[in-house]
C-alpha cells in the first residue's frame, strides 16, 4: 500500500479489512481458509495434488514445493511467501490447498499469518514399510532413500501423527481414492459463500 512493505498492517479480519497504522489506509481482508495437507517424504503428497485440483474446483491447489527455489532466502522466507500467495488468491475469490511439509508452529508466527483465515491441517500418512519401499525407489538425488534418511523421515511421520488429524492414509488407496478423502474434508471446512 502507500507506506511500504515494510509496514506492518493492523489486520481486522471481523471486519474484513487490513488498516495502515500510519496513514489509514484500508485493503480489503477476505480472510478465507487455508487447507494443509501435510505428510513425511514418501506418501503421496505429490501425487494427490492433480487428483485435488479436479475434485476442488472452487479451490487453488498447490504443491508447495512449486516455490522450493525461494528456500534459498531462507525457510521463513518461502514460508511467508506462501502465506502471501494465499492471500492474494483469497482477494480473487479462492481458497487455497497447500500440499507440502509444513506444521502449524511454522507458519503462526509468520507476518503473512493475519493476512489469511484459519488454517485447516490434515496429515497424510503410510505404513512405515510402503514409505520406506517408495522412499527407496527414489532417485539418489533426492537424498531420501538412504537407510539413516529413511528413519528419520519415519521418526517425522510418527510425530505428525501424534500432533495432526485427521489422517488419511495412502498405504493402500489409490491417490484418486485418497484425493476423494481430502476433498471430502476440504469441502465440509468451505466457507458457505465459496462452496456453493
């Protein structure tokens, strides 16, 4: 807005508004949801993310790693961005669906976290030996199918279970099946106004 970006805005999302404390300035806040579908290596983000687009229509579907070029600046920095991009979908009209590695104590502290709604977080999950078999069949380049990488990418999937529901799992599914489940949940958290 006027006063520069490094101006820290007053969000008001009761009101729909974002406010410049330095010159009153007003921007529009739609404040709508931003969905997560969070997940260990291996099981199947990536995969369902087409799948989604079809099935949410009414929603942007993303993988996060779309942006990773941006971990470059820094992982708050890409993060944010993403919190950014939310928001800029959001003054279109869109919810956004984000698959990617993240966890709600990384984006809350965030600056672009009073630019968007509340975000809604759902786990995808595997049996650790079909992650383990996929993590495997990965190219080399990726730095996951080692033994030691494996087992951490394991420990990470125990964690996010413990911490984030639902769970859907991708052990035996198809990715259109697990898909179909993530727009279930994604469509039942719409805004009215945008699920119609």
């Amino acid at each position: 807005m006027q006063c520069g970006p490094g101006t820290a805005m007053d969000a008001q999302p009761s009101e729909g508004r974002l406010l410049c404390p330095r010159c009153g300035d007003q921007a529009r806040l739609p404040a709508l949801p931003l969905f997560v579908v969070t997940g260990a290596s291996g099981v199947g983000k990536t995969t369902i993310t087409d799948p989604l687009r079809r099935l949410l229509p009414r929603c942007l579907v993303f993988e996060a790693d779309t942006t990773l070029h941006i971990v470059s600046l820094g992982w708050e920095t890409w993060r944010d961005t993403w919190l950014h991009l939310v928001h800029a979908a959001g003054l279109n009209g869109y919810p956004v669906v984000l698959t990617g590695s993240l966890t709600p104590d990384q984006l809350e502290r965030l600056p672009g976290r009073r630019l968007i709604g509340p975000i809604h977080f759902a786990n995808l999950d595997c049996l650790d030996d079909i992650r383990a078999a996929r993590l495997r069949a990965r190219p080399a380049w990726r730095g996951t199918s080692t033994e030691a990488a494996i087992a951490q990418h394991q420990r990470y999937a125990a964690w996010l279970r413990a911490i984030i529901q639902p769970t859907f799992d991708s052990s035996a599914a198809t990715p259109t099946e697990v898909a179909r489940q993530v727009a279930d949940w994604v469509s039942a958290l719409l805004p009215a106004e945008v699920a119609q």
